[in-house]
C-alpha cells in the first residue's frame, strides 16, 4: 500500500534528520544571502511553485522547510543582490551556479526493450544510468581536468551530477553548450520521441573516442543477445552465422581491456557491420542528458538530502553508481517513526 507524505512527516523530518551543515557543502557560505531557492510548497491541497526566494542565514532557510510543508526543494544561481519579488532573477545580475548534469530514466523510453516506461525501472534498465554515470565522470575528469564530482539521485528517476570545482560555476550559457556538444551524439528531442539522427563517432578527439568503446560499446556488446545482435547484421546483409555471433560476445565479455582497435579486431567489417554497430550502440546506450538543466544558468536543481514530495524518498548522495540500489534508497518514513 502506498504510504501518504503528510505534513507532520515533512517537517518533522526537516526539524530533526535533515542536516543543513552537508548542503553547505555543496554551495558554500559565501555569498549565501544571494543565492536563490525554489520550493513546491501546498497551502489549502493545491501544490503551487515559488521561487525567487532568498535567506540570510542557513537557519533561517532550515525553518523556511519546516514551517512551510515542503513538497520539493531546489537550489538557484548566486546574483548579485538577494533575489526577492522586489528583486526578481530576472532582473538582477547572474554571478554562478554549479555544473550540474541531469540524467533521468524516462529519457531512454524510446530504447528500452525491458517494457519499463516513464518512472519505471528495472535493474537491466537502471544500467543505462550506470554507464552515463561512469561515462560522463570519466570524461569530466579526464578530458576536461574537473576533480570534485557529487552524483545525487533525484528520489524518483534518475540522477544529478554536481560538478563542485569553483572555476566551472562561472561558465555562462555558451561555454555550458560547447561542453553538453562534446557529450551529445544523439540528436533531437527524446523522452519517448523519435531522436533526429546519431551522429558519426569522433576520429579526432582520440581519447573520448577510446573512451566511447571502452566503456559503452562493452557494456552494449555485454548487454545484447546473440539473436538481437543477429538481427541487425540481417538488416544490412552482413552474412554472420549467428555461432559467430555468439563468439564475438563471448570475446567482448571477456576481454580485460575493450577500445577502438579491439572493436576492429574483434567486430567483422562484413558490409560495413561495423559502421552499423556503432550507431546501433550510441543510439541505445550512449548518455542522454537533459540539456537544459546544464546549459540555463538561472535554472533551479534539486536540493540534496532533500524531501521528493512524490515518491518521500530522500535525494541522498551516491558513493558508487555501481553498488547504489536505487530500490531500496531510504525515503523519509524510514526517519520519521
């Protein structure tokens, strides 16, 4: 039976278990006065959104929770005045806000084959998030010199991706854009919508290349069945025996070390079967990010350690994507007795 998220379970969960000290962590003390918050607050059984709102102190942002009945909490971009409904973001100047990546499940509806749709998940299809955890965090760091990544689940469908590093939160929109282009090989809208095209692999960006078939062309190659890999050698006239087929993922699982040149040993060029193959793999397992919450940068993000007034599961921090159990993720009723 489905459990109902009452007042009393909010704010007695943020007066006593919800730790204000850890979400300073995230965006710091300084300039906190001008950093600016969202809450889906209910007042009278309706559920409204509010927004340019801002506190002097952490305290008083912690009692705002409690006194308030809050649904859902979001954290905004620092300006350079308080935001308020006299000084709205609109029309005060931006300063910063955190990196943030935004990967929900319902985004690959249109290639999950396990007949989970929308909020749903299982754990064949919960791996799709694994791999553009790992992914991402690996090109981060790698390619692009970040160190201070925080992977938070959202307390429904997905994850967010905070990337803490100081000098990332002062990127404006276009250098955002540039970084979300050098991730994006699925084009067009998603979330159960046909995508536009996928594009071609890089040849000159060598390590994110080594990287796009080291980490997802394996795990797709480890995911697929002889059949449905067999399948899509049908639709080009490759002619492999399906035993071969067979062989191919065999030597794809056990293989310690899988990049671009292990895909050419490994994959037969039968009537370009493997041009095939690479659009197939990016197309169903590559990530895909909701580009909108990296690139606004006036745009409000979940608060971690929050309450998800949907499903009153806790947004908790992500240690290992790979150990994570997103079944059985605490929720606030396993605080409040």
């Amino acid at each position: 039976m489905k459990q109902v998220l009452s007042k009393k379970h909010i704010s007695e969960y943020y007066a006593n278990h919800f730790d204000i000290d850890s979400i300073m962590l995230y965006i710091g003390l300084s300039d906190f006065k001008n950093r600016e918050f969202g809450f889906v607050v209910e007042d009278n059984n309706k559920e409204r959104f509010v927004r340019n709102i801002s506190f002097d102190t952490s305290i008083m942002l912690k009692e705002y929770m409690v006194a308030n009945n809050v649904k859902h909490a979001y954290i905004g971009a620092v300006y350079n005045k308080p935001p308020s409904n006299k000084n709205p973001i609109g029309k005060i100047k931006w300063i910063r806000r955190e990196l943030i990546f935004d990967l929900d499940i319902d985004e690959y509806d249109e290639v999950r084959t396990c007949g989970c749709k929308g909020d749903e998940y299982c754990i064949d299809c919960w791996s799709l998030i694994q791999d553009a955890v790992i992914f991402i965090e690996k090109t981060m760091r790698e390619d692009f010199g970040m160190k201070q990544i925080q992977w938070i689940f959202s307390g429904r469908r997905g994850v967010h991706g905070w990337i803490l590093d100081r000098e990332t939160q002062f990127y404006d929109q276009q250098v955002r854009i540039a970084i979300l282009n050098y991730l994006t090989f699925v084009q067009g809208k998603t979330s159960g919508e046909k995508v536009d095209r996928v594009d071609a692999l890089p040849t000159e960006a060598k390590p994110l290349r080594n990287r796009i078939y080291s980490l997802i062309a394996k795990s797709y190659l480890s995911h697929i069945s002889p059949k449905e890999l067999y399948e899509i050698s049908k639709e080009i006239d490759a002619k492999i025996s399906l035993k071969s087929l067979e062989t191919i993922i065999k030597r794809v699982k056990m293989s310690k070390e899988f990049d671009y040149n292990s895909y050419n040993i490994i994959i037969p060029q039968n009537n370009n079967f493997r041009e095939k193959l690479s659009q197939e793999m990016i197309y169903r397992r590559f990530p895909r990010i909701d580009r909108k919450v990296t690139m606004d940068t006036r745009r409000v993000s979940r608060m971690p350690y929050s309450i998800h007034g949907k499903t009153g599961k806790i947004a908790v921090e992500i240690k290992d994507i790979l150990k994570f159990d997103p079944f059985n993720s605490p929720s606030v009723w396993e605080y409040v007795k």
